[in-house]
C-alpha cells in the first residue's frame, strides 16, 4: 500500500477505537487506515487521545502541528527505529570539525543559490545575478566561520529577492522579506509555505538513520530540527518559490485569500485549504532522475538527498547538492 500524508484542516477530534484510527468533526466520523499514513499535519484545533498517539507512534507515523496563523508549532516525533551509534558519530565529528563543517555548510549555500539562478533564469530576470554568484562563491570559499557564511547567504538570498519581484505580479511583490507577522501576502504565502516545507522535510529525516538536530549551516538549538533547516535551503527555491509564483501568476490564490491580523498579513482558512491542496499536489509531482534513469516524485527528491548526506559523512561519495534539471 501506497503511503500518503493526511492534512487536517478543521477542529475536531483524533481517536483510535481497536485497531482503527478516527477523525470525528461537526461532520462526522472518518476512519483513517493508519497502514497508509506516512504522516500527519494538523491546522484545526484538534484533540488527541493518548491512545492514538501510542498507535501512531507504534506504526512510525510523525505528526506535525501549526498555530492558528499557519507557523509551524512542533512535532510529535515517534521513538526512532533507524538508529545507528557509527552514523551519530560521524554526524558529530562534521559538526565538531570545523573544516568538515563548513565545507558542508559551503555546499548548502551554494546549491540553494544555483537553484536561484534556476528560477531566475527560467523567469528570464537573471540581470547580473550569475556574475553576482561567481564573486559571492569566492567569497564563500574564503569564510573561515558559520557567520561568514551566512552572511553570503543572506546577500544572495536579498539580490535573489529583489530579482524574483521584477516576475511578480502588482499586489504579490515581495518588497523586503519579513516573517511573524509577514508584511504583506507574497511574504505570507513564503512564509507559510515554508513552514510546511520544514515539516515534510522533518518526516523524511525521520524515515533514515540521520539525527535531526544536529546540523552544519545552521546552529543545531534545543527545540527544532535543525537538519531539516539545512536541507530546506536546497528545496525552498525549487518547491516553495516556484509553487508562490504559480499560484500568484495564475490567479489560484488572490488577495481575497488573506487577512489581515496582528499588524500583518496571513492567509485565511480558504487561502490555507487552497494552498496545501496545491502543495500537496506539487510534491507528488514526477521528474525523471538523471542518475537513477526512472521517474521519482518531489517529495521523494528531498530522502535522496538526506542519503547523499549519509555518504558524505561516511567518506562514501562527496556530497553535492541537488541543482534542478527540471
């Protein structure tokens, strides 16, 4: 059977009766066959028997939960089963030699700028923004602390920006980035989209052998999967923008879609239907793999990368992130 991830959108309640899972609302009850659940993400105030929770944590099934603003609140992360003592130690010894790290780091950075220069290329908005890349990769290559690192990063990610609105429509114009709260709707739909891209990627850490919380661009911090921030930088520019543009370009998600609440700007509870419909659709998208020569979905793009990662910490194969071929 064919896994596949459940969102639940409105209040309600998440119950196991026997060997079955429910979810019961204001329009009844739905079992949920748990052996088809690959993971679960919860909008709506839902309430959680403990029972439930055993038998999802029995069957590996991570569940994520978002605020009533669409952010990312936490996750309940199942007893992991892929454990393996020599993958923690290797994991370890890339974060704490420095030179290991930030070659990583380097690597994460530059993958996420080159699927930029993807997007800006195919939006026909490079302007300089290849040039740009060459000089800002020398500097990167010269950084000698996680700080420097990330300070290419945030340039290239701010030019990055400012190219990507010359594609924009009126009325979706990034202008600055901004978060909690986002100051108008194309940084609430980045912002959101963002928040679940982390989430799915938390899911396919949790289904291999590598520890989440220990990382290499960003500072591994008590509270959250800090890998998975690593990773995201790579799939943000092929998932979340490309997808914002779509939407926004095509009219499937308009300013109607949006709200305005605490001094800033959110989706609303049909904006937030509509875009993790599309979301959702996007990921189990098909694009032919260059080296495995056969089709695989999105989604399944972000667990080859975290195995490319495994190979790298164990002096297998050097990393390389993924560029976009499609």
């Amino acid at each position: 059977m064919r896994k596949r991830s459940i969102t639940l959108l409105s209040d309600g309640t998440l119950f196991r009766r026997e060997n079955t899972l429910y979810f019961e609302n204001e329009r009844g009850k739905k079992p949920l066959a748990v052996e088809g659940i690959y993971d679960i993400y919860i909008y709506g105030h839902v309430n959680i028997s403990s029972q439930a929770l055993h038998f999802l944590a029995q069957k590996g099934v991570a569940v994520h939960f978002f605020n009533h603003y669409g952010y990312y609140d936490g996750s309940f992360y199942p007893r992991e089963s892929l454990n393996s003592g020599d993958l923690v130690i290797r994991q370890a010894e890339h974060y704490l030699d420095l030179e290991k790290r930030l070659e990583l780091a380097r690597l994460f950075v530059k993958g996420s700028a080159l699927n930029m220069e993807k997007n800006l290329k195919r939006w026909k908005v490079n302007d300089g923004f290849s040039g740009l890349l060459e000089e800002l990769f020398e500097e990167l290559e010269e950084a000698h602390r996680i700080t420097e690192v990330m300070n290419v990063e945030a340039r290239i990610r701010q030019e990055y920006y400012s190219r990507w609105d010359e594609h924009l429509p009126e009325g979706f114009k990034i202008v600055k980035r901004s978060r909690r709260p986002p100051e108008n709707e194309m940084n609430a739909l980045i912002s959101f989209l963002n928040s679940r891209l982390y989430a799915t990627i938390v899911s396919e850490l949790y289904n291999t052998q590598l520890v989440p919380t220990v990382s290499y661009l960003h500072e591994p911090a008590e509270r959250r999967f800090s890998l998975a921030l690593d990773l995201s930088e790579i799939f943000k520019p092929v998932i979340v923008d490309r997808l914002a543009t779509r939407l926004v370009k095509r009219r499937v998600i308009t300013r109607e879609d949006f709200r305005r609440e605490l001094n800033g700007v959110l989706l609303s509870n049909e904006g937030i239907r509509k875009v993790v419909k599309e979301y959702e659709n996007e990921l189990t998208k098909s694009v032919r793999h260059q080296e495995l020569k056969k089709n695989v979905t999105k989604k399944r793009l972000i667990r080859l990368e975290a195995y490319k990662l495994i190979k790298h910490l164990f002096g297998v194969m050097e990393y390389e992130p993924l560029v976009a071929w499609f």
